[in-house]
C-alpha cells in the first residue's frame, strides 16, 4: 500500500462475508485498541467530533427558544441512532493507521472519494429517517398524553413526568418505543459503515452482514448496545463536552469490533491511483463548460484535452 491509498475497493464480493464468534474478551480489546487510537491520534478526533456538542448546545439553545423542551430527550436519546454516520471518518483514521498510513487528520474525509460512496449516502439516509421518525413518535405521544400545552421549564417539565401517570406512561412506552428502534440501528448498522470502506460491497450485504454479526453474538452485541448507550448518556450529562471523548473512542473501537467478527478478506485490494487533475482555463469560460478540458498528471504536466 502507498501513502495515497483512499479506500482502493477490493474485487467484488462473490458471498456473504464471513462472521467471527466474539467473546466479551474481544469487546473489550476492541474498546481498549479503540482508547489507544484516541490516545495516538487526539487532534484528529478533536477536530472531528467538537463540531457534535456545538450542534447539541444549538439545538438546546433552539429548544429553549421555541419552547420545544419536551423534545431535549428524545434529541439527545436520538444521537445514538445516527452515532455511526458521526464516526465514520473516524473508522477510516483507524483504518489508515492499522495499515501503517498518514492519519492526519484530513484524511478523515477520504470518504467522500470512497466507491462505496453511494452505498453510505444510502445507509446514512436510512438512520437519519429513522431518527426523524423517533423524534416524531416522541412528540405525538407527548401531545397525546399531556395535549398541545407545553411546560414552561424544565423543572416543571420533570416533575409531570415524574410525578403523574401519564408520566409515567409516557416513560415506559416512549423508552419502549425508543428500544425498538435503538435495536433496529444496532442490528443493521454496528459493523456496515467499517465494512463499506473495507470491501466492495453495497448498502444490501452490509446491512445483511451486520444482522448475521449480531445473530451469531449476540450477547456481546447486546452488550455494546449497552456500552454506547452508557457512553453518550455520561457524554450528554457532561453538558454535551463529554461527546468530544465519548464519540471518538466508541468510534475507533467499532472499526476494532469490525475487525474482530468479520473474518479478513486475504484476497489483494489493488493500488490507488489517483485521477489526474483537471484544468480550466479562465479565459475559456463560458465554454470550457462545454469543450473537453485539459488534464494535468502527477509530476504537473498537461496531458491534452480528454
């Protein structure tokens, strides 16, 4: 492998990738391994994953300003379900250093040049329809247990809900309801992500791949579920500040559980060669918009128009 390896696809899968069984040993090497690359690689992550808590502090700010406070729960119960469109460029800084590549940190965004680009737009979309449906059960049930009259803080907020039936009621189906969906994520998406930037294969076999990993473990999958849900809560009571650790270590030991229950591909992935640049010219506009324009190779020659 060279140092400008992107993501090279390898050939296309003929089956089903192979599942591993994992032991809680092998989970918790992966949070270790995971803690390391945290360790190893702590402004790449930084980077990353600050922008998270930023976006939570507005959408508070935004919950507070438009008297939504019913929904800060589901909101902040909801970052679970798009956790892994998050850590993605995180899976892929680990990737990188596994094979002994720059992990600078620009690196994370190699993803956008992926093959399997169009795959993980799909599986993305996925989550972030189910994270819009999560929060728009949340607040129907809020509206049909309590009507459409809001509480006027988050003192008052807690105390209805803590201290009448219908809040109670609205604990239990609305943390049930959440359940489902929580499982729902963890079944199709705990190994997807890692597995589209490692192999040549679509959004159908990676969903597939991630169920029968969860089928074959499922015990320690569980388990992780549990980890990740532990792991943002402490994040969010942290005043959101505790995303830019949690998100980071939990995504660097997914790639490392990836590692651990899908067996490895031995076949040889093929060099990356980037496409030469292309140029246009200023004076040519408005039709370089039209005409082949003139491409430029690695060592900054033109190789005439295409």
């Amino acid at each position: 492998m060279t140092e400008t390896d992107i993501i090279a696809p390898m050939p296309p899968a003929k089956e089903l990738p192979a599942i591993e069984r994992i032991t809680m040993q092998d989970l918790f090497d992966a949070l270790r391994k995971g803690l390391d690359d945290f360790r190893v690689m702590p402004t790449h992550v930084v980077f990353l994953c600050l922008i998270y808590p930023i976006i939570g502090l507005l959408l508070g700010r935004m919950a507070f300003g438009y008297n939504v406070i019913p929904l800060l729960y589901p909101l902040a119960a909801g970052f679970a379900l798009v956790g892994p469109i998050a850590a993605i460029g995180l899976y892929e800084l680990s990737r990188r250093r596994e094979l002994g590549l720059d992990t600078s940190w620009r690196h994370a965004f190699d993803v956008f040049r992926s093959p399997s680009l169009p795959s993980i737009a799909l599986l993305g979309g996925l989550l972030l329809v189910t994270f819009i449906v999560w929060v728009a059960i949340a607040h129907h049930l809020f509206v049909r247990t309590f009507g459409y009259s809001e509480p006027t803080s988050i003192a008052a907020f807690i105390s209805q809900i803590l201290t009448t039936s219908e809040g109670h009621y609205l604990i239990i189906v609305g943390n049930l309801v959440g359940f489902i969906l929580a499982v729902f994520v963890l079944e199709i998406g705990v190994i997807s992500f890692p597995l589209l930037l490692d192999r040549n294969v679509g959004a159908a076999v990676a969903m597939a791949t991630s169920v029968r990993a969860v089928t074959y473990n499922p015990v320690v999958m569980a388990a992780w579920g549990v980890i990740v849900a532990v792991g943002l809560a402490v994040g969010f009571l942290f005043a959101l500040v505790g995303l830019a650790v949690i998100v980071p270590i939990l995504g660097h030991a997914t790639w490392h559980l990836y590692r651990k229950v899908v067996a490895p591909d031995l076949s040889p992935r093929p060099e990356y060669r980037p496409r030469p640049r292309t140029i246009r010219y200023g004076a040519q506009f408005p039709s370089s918009l039209f005409l082949p324009s003139v491409r430029e190779s690695e060592d900054g020659d033109t190789t005439g128009r295409q």
